[in-house]
C-alpha cells in the first residue's frame, strides 16, 4: 500500500511540473503621455509591441497590438503576448539564440499613426 501511495505521488509531482509551466506572457506597463507632453489619461491608445533579434535595429521576430485603456494616472497594464498577433509566435521565440529586443510603438489618439515610445 506504501508503495501505491508513494508511487502515486511521485506521477502526481511529475505531471502538476508539466502543467505548471508559465504562459508565454510578460507584464508590461507605461504611462502614456501625448507628443505635446500631456498626460493620456483615460483614454483608448494603442500600443504595438514588437520583439527584434540580435540588435535595436534588428529583424522583427514577433509583433502584436494592444488597444487598451489607460487610467487616470495615464497608465496601462498590459501582458506581451496576450495582444493582437502581427508577426512570428511568441512560443516560437528561442530566447537562448542571441539577444532579444522590446520595441514599443504608441498611438495615444487610440489610431494606428505610431511613435517609437522606446526600445
């Protein structure tokens, strides 16, 4: 019976390690400010989140867009990987293949006329 049990708990502890792995999801956030220096607050922007290889200015491997809302500090909490795909998947990204880049592109009027936010 000792061994049934620990047996058990042995497959258990192995299979909740396999369903336990993280999403592919990163947290984000930033406070919006509009190219007059105002303060976006409460308002529908959208932000294009873009992943580059090997440099700044380096090929795009994954892309998306969140439209979201910031609150009234301007601020917006979005999760990578979680928004509207453009390019590449972002379970496909080898993150042990070089060095990888976040480039943020934002349109506080909430339209798709974008500005380097940064990288």
């Amino acid at each position: 019976m000792k061994k049934v049990a620990l047996l058990s708990l042995i497959t258990l502890l192995f299979f909740s390690n396999l369903i336990s792995q993280a999403p592919n999801l990163m947290s984000y956030q930033a406070v919006i400010w509009d190219a007059s220096g105002n303060l976006v607050s409460e308002k529908i922007v959208n932000i294009k989140i873009n992943i580059l290889q090997d440099s700044i200015n380096g090929k795009s491997v994954y892309s998306e867009i969140h439209r979201i809302q910031s609150n009234i500090n301007g601020a917006v909490s979005l999760m990578i990987g979680g928004g509207t795909n453009i390019i590449g998947k972002i379970s496909d990204i080898n993150w042990g293949k070089g060095n990888y880049y976040l480039k943020t592109e934002t349109d506080p009027t909430g339209g798709g006329n974008y500005s380097i936010s940064g990288i």
